[in-house]
C-alpha cells in the first residue's frame, strides 16, 4: 500500500482531553506506525486567535509536545514542531486568504460557536483561522489529514483554497486535494456535563472533560459525577438516539476497548450505571495514566523537548521553504 503523506495539529491551548486523544492523537500514532509520512504540528499560531498568557503559552506548547511524545508518537519517525517556528506557514496564510472567499469563510460554523453573540469583538485571526489552517497542510503537500469530525468543514475549506488556486494559477497538481482521515465511530467526544457540547479545553468546567494529565483518582470523580439519567442501561442502539450523555459514555468505552456497542449494551444489559462507570474508570485508568505519567516525566525534561522542538522546526522549515518560493513565484514575486 502506497504510503500517506500526514500533517495534523493540536493547539496549545492547555488541558489536552480525551476528545483530543481519541478524535485525533491516538489516530496520529497509528499512522505512523502504519509507516506512513507524518508531520504533526504544535498550531501555536492559531491558539492566540484568542488571548493567551504568554508564559503559560510557552509552557503549553512544550506540554502539546510531551504530549504527542508520551501517546506514542517518536519524534525519529515522525516530525514533531511549533507552527511559529516556521515562517512559511504565515507567509502562505496571506497568500492564501487572497484565493479564499469571503462567502466560503462566513459559513464556518466553529467561528460562529466560538466568536458567540458578539462577534464584532472576536479577533480577526478566529475569523481567518481556517485559511492559516488550509495552509499548514497545502504547504506539505499533504495528501491525508487526520482531525475530529469538529474540523471537517475546514478540511473541505482547505479543498476549496487548492482547488481555486490550482485552477486560478493554470496549475493543475500544484497543491494537492488533502483528504480527511475522521474515523466512523465517535469521532466526536462530548462534555461529560452535556452530551449535546463537544469536550473542550475552553469549558470553564473541569468536569466536563477527562484531561490526559488527569491523576487517577480525578478520572473516578469526574466519570461517577458524569451525567446519566434515571433510565436503565440502555438495551439497543436505537435507545441511545435519545440519550446523548449516555451515547457518549457508551462511545468512549467502545472506542478505547475497541468493543462494539452491541456487545456493551449485551455486557451491562440489567445494570445500574454505578457498575458500567467503574468498569468505564478503570478502563480510562489503564488507557490514560501510562500517558500522564510520561508528560509529567517529560514536562520536566525542557531541554529534550526543545530540542525535539528544534530538529522538528529544521526539518519543517526545510521542507516548506521550496513550496513557499514557488507559491510566490506563481503569484509573480
Ligand atoms: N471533543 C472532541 N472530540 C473529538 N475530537 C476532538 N478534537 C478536539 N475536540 C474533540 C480534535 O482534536 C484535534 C486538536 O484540536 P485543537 O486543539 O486543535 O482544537 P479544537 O478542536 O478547538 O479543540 P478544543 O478542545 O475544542 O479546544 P478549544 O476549547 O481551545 O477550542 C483536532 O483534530 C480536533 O478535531
């Protein structure tokens, strides 16, 4: 099978979650174990389209980093690097954002979540993100991107950009066509609080959201304070349609035993919830602590991050800096 040429990001906006982790870190590692081509970027840029304390920033992007490290992605396979690093990715978001359409932008719906009521206060950066987006992965030439089912719009927005720009420039195969990797099943985590809002670093609540440096006895708290309902397991998948917060559980117990829903409802059939969340807690215990006692070890080893950081950021900018001259060059610089 033909090798994939991979590029994704995480932004360093703290708290890295289980959504994070099954929607996309954990598919990251198992690309480049299937001996694919993988690029996997600390977005720095896009995490101060809304404000950031620039000491933790700083903290936060050495911490994405150890993150990536301790699930399983080895930094001699594959390129580990911060986005700020490597000019080409803001010289090409200028560039692109003059091939992108307004009328394609103001139908993105994670601007109109995040930006809120008031949008005349959101950053101009949260309104353009997606190009800047577009051009992390067009300057790559990569040919597969794995994200949650949350980014598929602005994958299918950096289609639109190469698609246009190949077409405006008499350019056919100049940038290639990326192709969203989203896996079928729970590509989406939500909220443990709400299983109608996506887990996010930014809820205010920690309870909403396993975070991957969650200590054990925090993963047991938050899953027995998890929303159920007063309704009995569920006996088959068309009873879960109506009951998201359960749907949700149900899903990330699935997706990291690699059970099948079925065999889950057949499992705790008769059951009361109590029972399926220890089962749940103990499961995320095995799964998550492994990785949090890797960042913690290397959260406290900066030099060997920022020099993983540093060979990254070289092999990056080696990389992007051909493809940058020559989208210039097809403009007429
Ligand atoms: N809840 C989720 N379920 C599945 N996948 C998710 N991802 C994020 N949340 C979920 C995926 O994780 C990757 C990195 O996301 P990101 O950090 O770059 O940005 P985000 O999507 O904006 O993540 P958050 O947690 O919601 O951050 P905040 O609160 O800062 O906006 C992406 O592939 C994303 O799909």
């Amino acid at each position: 099978m033909a090798t994939k040429k991979i590029f994704s990001g995480v932004q360093p906006s703290g708290n890295l979650h289980l959504g994070n982790y099954i929607g996309a870190i954990k598919n990251f590692v198992n690309l480049q174990n299937e001996g694919n081509e993988c690029i996997f970027c600390v977005v720095d840029l896009h995490a101060i389209t809304v404000k950031q304390d620039p000491k933790i920033l700083k903290q936060n992007i050495r911490e994405t980093a150890a993150t990536f490290i301790a699930s399983g992605i080895n930094p001699k396979k594959s390129i580990i690097f911060n986005q700020s690093s490597v000019s080409a990715h803001s010289q090409a978001s200028w560039l692109l954002s003059c091939v992108a359409r307004m009328g394609w932008l103001n139908r993105m719906t994670q601007f109109k979540e995040k930006a809120g009521k008031d949008k005349e206060k959101a950053s101009v950066g949260l309104y353009i993100y997606p190009v800047l987006m577009a051009a992390d992965i067009l300057l790559y030439d990569a040919t597969h991107v794995p994200v949650g089912e949350d980014q598929k719009q602005h994958l299918e927005l950096a289609r639109d950009i190469s698609k246009k720009f190949n077409t405006d420039f008499n350019a056919a195969d100049f940038f290639k066509i990326p192709e969203p990797l989203i896996q079928k099943n729970f590509a989406r985590i939500m909220s443990l609080k709400d299983g109608t809002k996506k887990m996010s670093k930014s809820d205010p609540s920690d309870l909403s959201r396993i975070n991957l440096t969650d200590t054990e006895n925090e993963i047991i708290n938050k899953i027995k304070k998890a929303k159920t309902d007063t309704n009995p397991f569920p006996t088959s998948i068309d009873n879960l349609k109506s009951r998201p917060e359960i749907e949700n559980l149900i899903g990330i117990y699935s997706s990291l035993s690699g059970t099948k829903i079925e065999d889950l409802l057949n499992k705790f059939k008769g059951q009361n919830f109590s029972l399926f969340k220890e089962d749940l807690s103990e499961l995320l215990i095995k799964k998550i602590s492994p990785i949090s006692k890797e960042i913690n070890k290397l959260n406290k080893d900066i030099s060997f991050i920022d020099q993983v950081l540093k060979e990254g950021s070289e092999k990056a900018n080696e990389l992007s800096s051909k493809k940058i001259e020559d989208i210039k060059k097809k403009f007429g610089f």
